[in-house]
C-alpha cells in the first residue's frame, strides 16, 4: 500500500520524537512515553528515540547530588533497563567523601551456552557536572551545568542500544554500564572518573573483551578524533571502530588523532584492558556552561555514532 515502506518509518519516528519533546518541554510530560509503537518502527539504531532520552534526563533537573533530578534519573535508567535486560545490577559506592550509584545491565549472547564468546562494555557516566565554571556569564558559573550533551547523550546512545539487545539478541554478551560522579574533577581537589574507578576496584573480576566509552556524542557539529589514551592502548580496538564508521559513511568519526582525554576509559586501561574513547574534541562551546542544552544536539549525531556501536556488537568481522 505504501510506496516507501522506509520512508513512512522515518516519518512516523521523527513524528513520535517531536512530540514527545514538545510535551517535555511545556512540562506536561511526567512519565516516559508508551514506545512500543517506536520500538516497532526500526530495526537499527533510531537517533530520534535516544533523543527522546536526552529530553527526559534534562526534564529532571540537573543530576547532581543535591536535586532531585539525580534520584529521578536513576529511576528512569532502573525502570527502562529492568524489564530489558538479563541481569541488572546498582552498586553504591563511596569515595573522595562522596557517595554514588553505578549501574551495571547485562545482556547475554544469542548462544549463551556458548564459552568464550567476547564480552563488549558499553559505559557512559549519568552524572552533571555542579558547576558552569566555564560559562560566559559570571553569575552562572556556580550554578549547575544541565547536561544534554554533557551526560545525557553517552546514556541516550545506551538505552537506545538496550532497546535494540533486548528485541534482537546479539552475538555477544554486552554491558551497558552507567557510571555516577565522572565530572566532579578539578572540583576541592577531586579526580574525575571516581565512580568508573570505583567500578574498576569493586569488580576485580570483570574482564570484558572490550569496550567502548561513549561521551559527549550529540553536538550539531560533532567532531570524534582518534583520543589519544585509547590509540596508545587500544590501536588495534580503535581501529577497528573507526573502519566500520568509514564504511558507513559516518562523517562525525574523523581520521585523525586528537588529544589526551580524561575520562571514564582510563581506569580501564590502566587495568589493562582495551577500552575506547569516543568523545567530541576539541570540546565544544557549550561544554562546562549553561548553554550545554538540548537545542545543540542532534539525532544524526546519535544516530552516526550508535550505529556504528550496533554493528561493531551485531556484525563482528575481526577479532577482539
């Protein structure tokens, strides 16, 4: 009956998206919409719906630990993951004076009886940076950043992707992991990355095949070098990402190096473990200040880099 089954999928998506976003923004939307209809829509990687997630951390308020944005953005992780995925597992933790929550969901492979098939870790950290030490306007620079970009858009590309495992299992087992307090660094002499640390010292055990840490992926003009961490400890891993965005055609992946990041892939690394970071640099404007709102991402922008995630799980061609 339709001409273009494809592009009547697209349409009613970015229907869906538009106005579940609107409703957020007039306030009139207090529970997660009933996305089964978008569920349906697409098999792949659907930029528009992890926009959809990006709208709903922001419509809490900022997720740092004196708003109440924060508990309700766990919840909202907890609720969508706990009928999805295999396991599903929140492990507080205190450090540096602070305490926190990360969240760690498993999907099994297809073939879970199968031994020794990879394990891929997929993390983002949920947490907003307290402060907009870098905003233009002094008044603002105490106040707490809102995170779209920041925060938000490393979750969006995992619960996307958990909506994906959960409707078609994969080859390989894959975490999503949801790491708390990554952006208190340089804040009374604190670190970042202390609750990708902590994860890293209560979990001994954990020895994914590899993994990959998704920040700051949703900017209009996003930009992902080669960071320069992962390239000096994960070549071969970095590598492998970047020729299947190639392939793609995704332009936001560049071939070039960038620079040396902190982030939640460097405990990994030091643990020795082939992590991979994939990040948005040179930093854009909004990072660190008010200005860090939805109105600067995009959903081609999810869209490139989750389906290259998508394939690199779904797809395996070389080794890990």
């Amino acid at each position: 009956m339709f001409s273009n089954p494809k592009k009547l999928i697209a349409q009613l998506a970015m229907a869906c998206a538009f106005v579940t976003l609107s409703a957020l923004a007039q306030g009139q939307l207090a529970e997660p919409p009933d996305n089964s209809l978008n569920e349906r829509l697409d098999g792949q990687f659907n930029g528009q719906l992890a926009l959809q997630h990006i709208a709903h951390q922001i419509s809490f308020g900022p997720r740092t630990a004196d708003y109440a944005g924060k508990q309700k953005t766990l919840n909202y992780i907890q609720q969508l993951l706990e009928p999805e995925a295999d396991q599903l597992v929140v492990q507080p933790f205190s450090a540096h004076g602070l305490s926190g929550n990360n969240l760690w969901a498993s999907f099994y492979a297809a073939d879970s009886k199968q031994k020794n098939h990879p394990r891929i870790m997929l993390a983002a950290h949920w947490d907003t940076r307290p402060i907009a030490e870098r905003d233009a306007v002094a008044a603002k620079r105490s106040e707490p950043v809102v995170g779209a970009n920041d925060g938000a858009s490393g979750v969006a590309v995992l619960l996307e992707m958990a909506r994906l495992l959960s409707s078609q299992r994969a080859p390989v087992t894959v975490d999503l992991v949801f790491f708390d307090l990554e952006d208190m660094g340089n804040i009374d002499s604190l670190p970042f990355s202390i609750g990708a640390a902590e994860f890293v010292r209560k979990n001994p055990f954990y020895r994914p095949t590899a993994g990959v840490v998704v920040d700051m992926v949703c900017d209009l003009d996003l930009t992902i070098p080669q960071e320069r961490f992962s390239r000096d400890s994960a070549a071969d891993l970095q590598d492998q990402i970047w020729r299947i965005a190639q392939s793609q055609g995704a332009t936001v992946f560049k071939n070039h190096k960038g620079t040396y990041i902190e982030d939640d892939h460097l405990p990994f690394l030091r643990a020795g473990l082939k992590v991979v970071n994939l990040i948005h640099w040179p930093f854009p404007r909004s990072w660190h200040t008010s200005g860090d709102t939805i109105d600067r991402c995009s959903a081609d922008s999810l869209q490139q880099v989750g389906r290259v995630i998508s394939e690199f799980i779904y797809l395996q061609r070389e080794p890990l």
